[in-house]
C-alpha cells in the first residue's frame, strides 16, 4: 500500500489530514494573525527616545 502524499508538495503523510496538506504546507497556507494593540496604548514607546534637533548641530567638522 503506498502512502498518503501531500497535495501540495507530494510529500508522504505519516498521519493524513481531511484536506490532504502535510503540516509544512498548511502552515504556509494558513493567513498570519496580527495581535490588535489594546485602545488607549500611548504611541511612546519605552527605550526609545528622540533627540532634539538645534538649528545647527556640532560636529567634528565644524569645530
């Protein structure tokens, strides 16, 4: 008896599923699932801070 194979790839299943996808392939079919960031979250994150900007910065240059 031969075994099961993919229907995507042709690999062999070692335990076929109704759709006839191995577990590779439904993996890459299936949609990624994006988490919602919860209302009232302020936009600031932690760690991560801008620096202010002067009309003329100092650099190595200009010294």
């Amino acid at each position: 008896m031969t075994p099961a194979r993919c229907r995507a790839c042709s690999r062999p299943l070692r335990r076929p599923a109704r759709d006839g996808l191995g577990p590779v392939c439904r993996r890459r079919t299936t949609e990624v699932l994006l988490v919602p960031v919860p209302e009232g979250t302020p936009g600031h994150v932690p760690g991560q801070t801008a620096l202010p900007l002067v009309p003329h910065q100092p650099s190595l240059w200009s010294l």
